[in-house]
C-alpha cells in the first residue's frame, strides 16, 4: 500500500503553529475573562438587590406601602431562598429562566414572620456581557491573524534563507567551486541556518580538496605509466612475427590509449581546458567526419548552420559517441544534424538505468550496463570535452512500439549534443536551451 506523504513550506508549518497557539490562548483567555465578568456582574447585582430589599423591609416596616415588584410572601419566590429568609437570614439567589436572562431574587425577614422579596431580570447585564463576548471575539480574530501575518513574515525569511542555501548546494553539486553557502543566504540575522550553511561549505571544501588530490594522483599515475607502456610498445614491434606477439601488442596498445583517456579525463576535470573556436558548417562536418569514423553509419542533415565551435574536441565526442554506439548498440547507426543539434543513434538494448538518472561515471561496469560490459571512458570523455564547448550532452533511450520504456525494454539509444549559440566565454559555461516538447 502506497503511502501518501503532503510536503508543505516551512512558512505554512510556522504559520499554522503560531495561529494555532494564537487561537488556544484567545480561546483560553476569552472564557476566562467572560466567565469573570459575568461572576463579577452577578455579584454587583446580587448586593444591589439586596440593599434595596432592605431598604424597602425598612419603610415596610413603618406603615408605607412597598413599590413595585416588592412583594410580601410571593408564592414564586424559590424554595430555598424562601427557607433561609424563614430562618431569620436575608439572602439572595440566582434563577435561571428558559429565554436565557437570569433573574436575581433578594429576601429578607420581616419581624412579623413574613418575607419581603424582589427580583429584577438580569438584562441589562446580560448585553454587557454579549457586548464584551463580541469585543473578546474581534479581538480573538485580530490576535489570530495578526499572529499569522507574522508567522508568514517570520517563516518567509526562514524558507528564504533555506530555498537559498539549497540552490547554492545543488550549484556545488553540479561542480561549480567557487559558490559558498553562506555568501548565498546573507542576511543580518544568524540563525541555524548560518550554521548549516557553513557545514555545508565546510564538507564541499573538504569534498572538493578530496577530488583535488585524487584527480593528481590519477594524472600522475598515468603520466608516469605513459614512458614503460611506450617501451612496451617499442619492445612488442621487435618481437618476431606470431600469434603472441599480436596479443601482445594488441594489449599494450589498449593499455596506451587506457592511459591516454585517464589522461585526458583529468586534465577535463582540472577545469583548465580552453576551446580553440573556429566558424565550421555543422552539417557538412558532422557528415564528413562520421564518414570517416563509422563509414556505416546513416548521416541526415536536417538543417545545416554555421557554429563557432571547436573542431578537435568536437571530433572527439562524435567519435566517442559513434564508438559506444558501435560498442554497446545494434546497427543501425543513425546521425541527425538539425541546427546547432547533433543526434547520435543507435538501435541497441538503449542505456542503463543508472547512466541515465547519474550521467556517465567512468570505469562503470556490471550486469546492469548495455552487454554488461559498461561504458568505459567514452562517454565520460564526450561530456568533458562538451563543457569544454560550452555545449550540454544528454542521453535517453527509445521506447519500443508499443512497450513501455524500461531497461532491457528499449529499442535504441539516443545521445543529443546542444551546441551553445554563442560561443563559450569560459570553460563550462552552457548556453541556455529550451528543449523541444
């Protein structure tokens, strides 16, 4: 059973929280606040009536008719205010009524065993109270969204800073150098996030020093197997004639172009490569070198264009391209030129999973490779030498009719070379592309 997962922003989850917490506590201080008032206006109420139950027990007393709403043993008087007044004590009482509006009844004794009562509705008490529960209810809505406008102010910074720090680390991933986390987020404030930024720039120095020292141990290792593999070759051409001595010579030589591509894929990686541009007609260079590479290749010229690219490293990755294909696919061999576009494809078992979600990754071999024998340095070398150009290399395979594209279910691979419309100002640089739909 899959699982469903909601992904919200930072800012929605402060947000939600603050107004969350601005509602219990309104809520909270609400309740409080209105049961207080009404205990406090019972009360105001009880002691006035009271007094003026009194008051008129005294003029009772003389003779003088009681006013209005003051009535001697009223038959609705409650029971148990009834009891205590019979008892000798004054008192008052509270009753609820079925509109809502309490009434508050006051008693006292008279000398001659009768009881003097009055009660009045609690009315007018009862809008104040209603006039402070609309008060406390504005206000409880002010404090909530007030508390929100702040939640998405404080969480907005907060998401920035993120959402910044994140695209300076996915620039560090791409194999930029010179980006630093921290330089991206700014601010004034230091948060936690000032700490994960330098994290992040501390494990992206040490990463990169890690590359560094690899990349020159590689370059030295291949520099200085360069001097005995060429004797090796010097020694296998005065071997006598024979089997062995071909196999000799046959591996000696892919030894040497082993360490001349582990070469190359260095000084790639050093970033220090620069194009040597030249104006070529794309079409007809394309058509003449992949002529001379792959005579068996199929070469379509859809558009031709001229572009300002470098000739020598854009033979390189056409050849590396035509050899994999060669290598890893079945024929036959198609090669598209449209515009500043160069399509490479063959109709093998496709690329492998992994090639195509990672990008080619050098000496990869295993079961999961196209024939199981990996790609080698080919591909790696054609996507060096197109960030050199200032160009983007992209891979993807070619869904059988009617089968859904999966490994082992593809019927081709198809390797796309973006040539820039302007010429690269530095190595690396890519042109900004639209892929078509």
């Amino acid at each position: 059973m899959r699982r469903v997962t909601l992904r919200t922003g930072i800012r929605w989850k402060i947000t939600l929280a603050i107004a969350c917490v601005g509602a219990l506590t309104a809520v909270a201080l609400s309740l409080v606040v209105h049961s207080a008032a009404r205990v406090s206006m019972l009360e105001s109420a009880r002691d006035t009536q009271l007094e003026r139950v009194q008051y008129f027990a005294r003029t009772a007393e003389t003779g003088r008719k009681p006013p209005m709403g003051v009535k001697l043993n009223d038959p609705d008087l409650p029971a148990e205010l009834r009891e205590k007044a019979r008892s000798g004590r004054r008192g008052t009482y509270v009753q609820e009524t079925r509109r809502g509006i309490p009434e508050v009844w006051a008693a006292v004794p008279l000398g001659n065993g009768q009881v003097l009562s009055l009660h009045l509705p609690f009315k007018e008490s009862v809008n104040m109270v209603r006039d402070l529960d609309r008060a406390l209810v504005v206000g409880s809505l002010a404090v909530v969204m007030g508390g929100s406008a702040l939640g998405v102010l404080i969480g907005g910074q907060i998401s920035s800073r993120l959402r910044k720090a994140a695209a300076a680390a996915q620039r560090v991933a791409h194999g930029d150098p010179d980006v630093r986390v921290r330089d991206a987020v700014g601010g004034v404030v230091r948060d936690e996030t000032d700490d994960l930024a330098r994290a992040v720039d501390a494990m992206a120095d040490a990463l990169q020093q890690r590359l560094e020292a690899e990349r020159r141990v590689t370059a030295d290792i291949a520099h200085e197997l360069r001097t005995p593999v060429t004797g090796l070759l010097t020694a296998a051409e005065l071997l006598p004639p024979g089997r062995p001595t071909e196999l000799v010579r046959d591996r000696a030589q892919a030894l040497r172009a082993l360490v001349e591509d582990v070469l190359e894929v260095a000084r790639l990686d050093s970033a220090s490569e620069r194009a040597e541009l030249q104006d070529v007609a794309l079409g007809e260079f394309v058509s003449r070198r992949a002529r001379a590479l792959m005579p068996e290749a199929t070469v379509r010229i859809v558009a031709d264009e001229i572009v300002s690219t470098d000739p020598r490293r854009l033979e390189r990755i056409l050849g590396n391209l035509l050899a994999n294909a060669s290598r890893y696919g079945q024929p036959p061999v198609q090669v598209d030129v449209e515009g500043r576009v160069v399509r490479v494809r063959d109709h093998g078992p496709g690329f492998p999973e992994a090639l195509l979600r990672e990008g080619p990754s050098r000496f990869r071999t295993g079961s999961t490779d196209r024939a199981g024998v990996g790609h080698g340095l080919g591909l790696t070398i054609a996507e060096g030498q197109a960030r050199v150009l200032g160009a983007r290399l992209t891979f993807r395979n070619v869904a059988a009719p009617g089968v859904a594209t999966r490994e082992g279910a593809a019927a081709g691979a198809v390797a796309v070379l973006w040539l820039p419309e302007h010429a690269p100002t530095a190595t690396g640089s890519f042109p900004t592309i639209t892929l078509p739909g």
